[in-house]
C-alpha cells in the first residue's frame, strides 16, 4: 500500500487530479463529490486544482475524451482501416471481444463505465458514450463487416443489419453484467464463459457449411 502511495505522489499533480477523480466520482456520483474532496485526496491545496482544470465539470470532460480514446483500441489495427475490410476473417469478432474484455479489465475502464452508466441521464457524453461508442458504433461496425463477409462469400447468406443487433446487443449486457460482478469483486468466470459461448454460436450461425 505504502509502495503505491509513493507511486503516486511520483505522478504529476494533473494526473493524480484525474485519477483521484476517478475514484470519487464512481463511488459517490460527480454531483456529490467537491473540488475540495478531490483536492483532499490529491494532497493538495483546493486552489491548486484550478491550476489544471478551470472546473470539476472539465475534469469529468477529460475523463469521457480519454474513455473514448481507450474505447478505439476495442478494434483490432487492421479493422481500423477502411480499406481493408476485405481483408478481416472471422476472427476478427473473438479478437474485438477479447481486445473490449481486456480493456473493462482495467481498473481505471471500468470505473470510467461505471461514472458513464450513472450519469447518462443526466450529461449528455456520458449519453453519447453509453448510446454511440458502445452500443451503436459496434453495431455498425460488425453490420459493414458482415455485409463485405457477406459480398465475399466468406459466410453463407445473412441479413447484416439483423445479424449485427444479435451479435452485439446481448454482449453489451454480457460486458455490463461483467462491470457490475467485478465492481463487487464476485467471480466473474460464469459470464466470461458465457460471452465466449455466444461468439462461438454466432460464428457457427454464420459459417457456411463448409467453411471452417
């Protein structure tokens, strides 16, 4: 605990501000947590913090734009580039799922979705967050995936768009159930399985007959 500490007196005063707002702001709400508690936590002065964020609500911006940066890495490189989704193979879907469950793995992600989820209804990036980068973003991406899969013959006939929803919609539950049994340390290893069954039955739903 105490080697922790020393790290993160180490850390510039502006990264422990975000850090330490982190922590407030998941396990009491931004509306209840002041400049002065965080100043608290940080060790330093109130007026201090104002030497880095002109307000607490710029804080909560910095936090949501480096969430949504972190969200990016959710794609594999290759499914970054427009050009070369005809490229990708099935594997690309277990390599999202992976890459999106190592990212909720750590600590400082899912603290950041649990600030998400409690203030979506009333900010509205946290809204954007919740609705676009997790929900629809994915959705949209895996619907142009399936359709260049469905135009290269690499699955067998599907409907993209309907296709799309099923794959996504229930591993956004399955990443939110996740979140909420991590956020009170319980095993995790049931949804886990449960997440890569439904990759597995999905592939098998799309894979042409002879295809492997």
């Amino acid at each position: 605990m105490e080697d922790e500490k020393s790290k993160d007196k180490i850390k510039p005063t502006k990264e422990r501000i975000f850090d330490v707002s982190i922590e407030l702001f998941a396990a009491k709400g931004f509306d209840a947590v002041s400049v002065r508690e965080i100043a608290r936590g940080v060790g330093i002065r109130e007026s201090s913090i104002y030497n880095h964020y002109p307000s607490k609500n710029a804080i909560l911006d910095d936090i949501f734009q480096y969430f949504e940066k972190e969200l990016i890495k959710m794609r594999p490189p290759e499914a970054q580039n427009p050009a070369k989704l005809n490229e990708l193979t099935l594997d690309v879907f277990r390599e999202r799922v992976k890459r999106t469950l190592n990212i909720l793995k750590t600590p400082k992600m899912a603290k950041i979705f649990q600030i998400s989820s409690s203030e979506q209804f009333r900010d509205e990036r946290a809204k954007k967050i919740i609705l676009h980068t997790l929900i629809k973003e994915p959705q949209q991406f895996t619907e142009k995936v399936l359709e260049k899969m469905v135009e290269n013959g690499t699955i067998k006939p599907v409907n993209p768009k309907i296709l799309s929803v099923e794959f996504q919609y229930p591993l956004f539950s399955l990443f939110l159930e996740y979140l909420l049994l991590t956020s009170e340390d319980s095993d995790t290893s049931t949804v886990e399985e449960a997440i890569s069954n439904h990759v597995d039955y999905f592939l098998d739903t799309i894979r042409g007959e002879n295809r492997k």
